[in-house]
C-alpha cells in the first residue's frame, strides 16, 4: 500500500536559516515511524524537516525536484531497489547526497551504492540516533565541500577559456603588427640604402651620412622590438622555436664580438672577448643562444659609459655546463632592481633608455628553454656580469 506523504516538524522551533530538509524514500512505515524516534533523540532538535515517501516514482520524483538537503534512501522498495533509483537520479543530474540504508549489511550492496555515488551508507540495524545525526552532518559537509570544488573547477574552466582567448587575440595582434610594421620598415630600409649610394657617388657633407647611419640604426631596433614582441609571445605560449645542435663556444662568443664589435668602436667602448681552451661542445640553438648575447651586449652598451669596458666570455661550469658571462664597467644596478630584471615590461624608473623591457625576459626564457640559468652580479658605480648556462654534449 502506498503510504501518504508526510511532513513531521520535531520537537522546538524552526530557525528557516538553519533548517535542514530530510527526504525519507521508505516503503515501511515502521521504519519510517523509528527514523521519526531517532530524530527527535538528536542533539541539535529543531534543525531537521523530515519528509516520507514511500515508493519508487515518489522517491524519483522528489529527488528530481532537488527540493531537501539531503535524502536517506532504503535499500528495498517492494519488487525494486535502491541503487537502482540512486543511480538513475545521479544520471538524470540531482546533486541531493543520498546516504543509502541498508536491512541486512550486505557488503556488497553496500559497495555498489558507495560506487553509484552515495555520500554514506547505514545498516538498519545498528542505527542510533547519534549515528544517523553524524551521518547526515557529514554527508552535508562533504557535499558542500565538492559543491565548492566542483563550482570553483567550472569558473577556473571559464577563466582559462577566457585567458587563452585573450591570448590567441594578443598574438594575433602581434601578428598582424609585426606584419604592417615590417613593410613600411623594408620599404625605409631600401630607400636608405639608395641614400647612401648617392652620398658615395657625390661625396656628400659627412653630417649627411651620419644622419643616414642614425635612421638605419632606428630602422635596426625597430625590428628588434617587433622581434621581441614575437618571441615574449611564443615564449609564454610555449611555442618558441628552437634547433638545437653540438656547437663550439669559442665560435658562439666569436660572432657576438664580431656582430658588436663596430658599435663598441663607434661609443668608445672597448669590447673584448675570453673563452677557456678545451671546453667541450654546447648542445643548444645556436642562433637562439647568440639572441641571449647579443641582448645581454647590447644592454652593457647602454650602460657603459665612453672608454668604458666589456668582456664577452665562456667557460667550464662544475655541472656539465658551459658559462657565459657579459660584463661591464657600466654604472651598475640598484640592489632593490636585481629581482626584477628578467620580469617581462619592467624599466628601472630611474630607466631613460628606452625599450619595451622584453629583452632580458626573452633572454631568462631562451636559456631556461635550454635547461640552463641565467643571473646577474652588480656593483652600483662599479659595473654588472650577466651570467647563464648552457648544458654540454656530455651533460
């Protein structure tokens, strides 16, 4: 016989606030009547609304309505069962925790349920009110607990989308300008270099040439802007290219000097280079590795003053790594600054330079790229040392 619904407010008043709602799904009303016992014998009366059904569809039903805190579900429900109705209202989306009750401890049963979802489960036999009032508090706590988790996975899937939209579109942009810049840049390039053939044919004011000189110099770092913007890029999306081979570090430090060597002339800056003997080969990207020194140059350049001096050199590290050094007799840099050098966009403030502040940062992620280091001594007045790592053949 399918009892009538019935709704049983215990003992003492009802704070709305605090009011956890019961659902009973039991198909014998003596147990229902000793559930109505254990709850009047809990501890925090007053707190718990007990609601009966008695069958199958009534069960389903009201867990579909996701209207109780929680639902304490009978194993036997006449010719069907309660895992049954515990899983198919987990498949048709009700977060209600059930905490199943069982008649007989079938370990078994009791295992499925667990596996099905269940929050906890109960034999009916060794139920006490104390028991059951801890069951139903801990099964409350640990389903706000994975409420939480579950609402806070979704928000951090919706941030992440959000992010990695917003990056696809800042590369996009990059793109896009690094392309529009370029052209425009080539077509200065190639004007300048006609200039110039003219100034050699008719020997023109040497004023006039160096004014040809700077614009092709502006020309040069403007490129490596829009190369910087590019590599920070592909750098935090993982995707800077690399080719790496067994290369000679006297040749790595060779080409830097070679590539730097007329700039240090024309600022009155002496540039010199030192490479151990018999160091062993680097296995890295080495046109990646001459970017590193060729920021790291260019930077000593900025900041070493005319007679000025820096030294390019490598040697043996004691962990399978070959170093290179860059080092300056530049004006140095404030202790307070040295954390914050290889941050992408950062400038000193006391900084009159110019740049984007992306070199260093794409110098720490081309060398953490090669599974080295890269750090920096100072001495302000005195001169700085920018150092990193690259592994060997044998590391």
């Amino acid at each position: 016989m399918t009892l009538p619904k019935d709704t049983t407010t215990l003992q003492g008043s009802i704070d709305d606030e605090k009011l956890i709602r019961v659902l009973l799904i039991e198909d014998d009303e003596d147990d229902y009547l000793l559930a109505r016992d254990y709850f009047d014998d809990f501890q925090s009366p007053g707190r718990h609304l007990l609601e009966w059904v008695s069958t199958y569809d009534e069960g389903l039903q009201a867990l579909r309505a996701e209207e109780h805190h929680i639902c304490l579900l009978d194993y036997r429900l006449g010719a069907q069962d309660g895992v049954e109705l515990l899983r198919q209202s987990l498949d048709e989306g009700c977060r209600t925790p059930i905490v199943m009750l069982t008649g007989s401890g079938n370990r078994d049963v009791d295992k499925a349920a667990m596996r099905h979802g269940a929050a906890d489960y109960l034999v009916k036999s060794e139920i006490t009110a104390a028991l059951l009032e801890r069951s139903i508090r801990h099964s409350l706590e640990r389903h706000r607990f994975l409420e939480r988790q579950r609402l806070l996975a979704a928000e951090n899937a919706e941030l992440y989308e959000k992010a990695r939209r917003a990056l696809e579109s800042r590369d996009e942009v990059y793109r896009i300008v690094a392309h529009d810049l370029r052209n425009p840049l080539s077509t200065m390039g190639l004007a300048l270099q006609l200039m110039e053939r003219q100034v050699t044919k008719k020997d023109l004011a040497p004023a006039f040439s160096r004014q040809l000189k700077t614009q092709r110099l502006c020309i040069a770092q403007m490129n490596r802007l829009i190369q910087d913007l590019l590599d920070a890029a592909r750098l935090e999306g993982g995707q800077l290219s690399m080719s790496r081979g067994l290369h000679m570090p006297e040749m790595i430090v060779a080409s830097a000097f070679d590539q730097h060597r007329i700039q240090a002339d024309d600022r009155g800056v002496t540039l010199t280079s030192h490479v151990d003997q018999g160091l062993p080969r680097i296995d890295g990207d080495a046109r990646r590795i001459d970017q590193v020194l060729g920021n790291l140059i260019s930077n000593a350049l900025k900041f070493t003053p005319e007679q000025g001096r820096i030294e390019i050199a490598a040697r043996a590290d004691d962990r399978n790594f070959v170093c290179f050094s860059v080092t300056d007799t530049g004006q140095g840099i404030r202790q307070e600054d040295l954390p914050h050098l290889f941050d992408r966009f950062w400038q000193s403030d006391d900084s009159d330079r110019g740049g984007a502040g992306l070199g260093l940062a794409i110098c720490k992620g081309i060398v953490d790229a090669h599974g080295g280091r890269i750090w920096v001594d100072s001495t302000l007045g005195e001169g700085t040392t920018f150092y990193f790592t690259i592994p060997t053949e044998e590391s």
